[in-house]
C-alpha cells in the first residue's frame, strides 16, 4: 500500500496560510485539538524552503520524523539534520510514497503544494480553518493555473471556530 502525502495546514477563512511577513500569530490555541495524534500519523515532513527556515528559527524541531526540505538554494552539508532535494523532487516523493511507513505531512507552502499537486501527488488537503479574515498573504495554494476536484470525506469543528475539513484529492488524467 502506498503511503499518502496530506497537505494539513491552518487556513484563514479567505484562504491564506500565513500573513504577509510570514506571521502566524492569528492562529489562536485551540486546546481540545490533539496534536500529539496527530503527530503519531507521520514519520515523514516534508517542507519548502522559506517553511523550514521559519521553522528552524523557532527552534521546533521533529524528534523522531524524517524531514525533508524542497530547496534548490541550500546545502546539504550545512542542514545535516535534514535531507535537502534540490533536483528532482517529483522521484524523491514518489520514491518515499512507494517506501513502508506513515503518512507524508506537507506541512505549510503553497508553492511547494501547487507543484505537488500538478504532479498528482498529493492524496489529501486538510485545511484548519481559522474564523479570521486576514485581507492578504501566503496564499493556500500558489497561483499555477493547478485545478483539481476535492470529495469532502470528514469535517469537525472546534470550539474556537475552528473547523477542520479533510478532502481527498481527486487525480487529473
């Protein structure tokens, strides 16, 4: 069976996933989510450039996941704590789908995301979406002209508004 790449991001209600300065300080706690079962569904993170080095910034760091960085601008030998693909990305992640293991977490880029998806390798998109108009930013996905047709498969809300959504992706021809 092969391994599925989720796109599971927080959402503002008009479809951005992070603020103009890459600030997220509009995500509000929601403290009946579980992030730890959440957590426990990947073995596998796999982020654009700009995300990790947000990321890495904060010192959050992913103890006991393999993290990969999409990145034709960094180095291997200077993020020895991550595997930096610069070139042919499209193989890497089909390669890691076919491995044995947990789900795949694309977690945040909406570029990263738009090429994904026009490569028919994202299985899920689960956005969290936050009650708030934020008027601008970090688009969910990047303007490529990808369209592909989402069947809704689970929806919970939150007490903070918070409502989660998971689609599963539907593979253009």
């Amino acid at each position: 069976m092969m391994r599925r790449l989720r796109y599971q991001m927080a959402c503002s209600l008009d479809g951005f996933i992070a603020g103009a300065d890459d600030e997220f300080d509009w995500i509000p706690p929601e403290p009946s989510f579980d992030f730890e079962a959440l957590h426990a569904q990947f073995d596998t993170i796999l982020m654009g450039r700009r995300t990790y080095e947000i990321v890495r910034s904060m010192g959050e760091s992913f103890p006991g996941k393999q993290v990969i960085v999409a990145s034709r601008s960094l180095r291997q030998e200077d993020h020895p704590n991550v595997e930096v693909v610069g070139v042919d990305l499209e193989a890497r992640v089909r390669e890691l789908r076919a491995q044995p293991g947990r789900d795949i977490w694309l977690y945040g880029g909406g570029d990263l995301f738009s090429r994904l998806l026009a490569w028919n390798l994202v299985d899920t998109v689960e956005p969290a979406i936050i009650p708030i108009l934020l008027g601008g930013g970090i688009p969910l996905l990047a303007a490529r002209g990808v369209r592909r047709r989402l069947a809704l498969v689970g929806q919970r809300t939150y007490p903070s508004g918070m409502v989660l959504l998971e689609y599963e992706v539907q593979k253009s021809e």
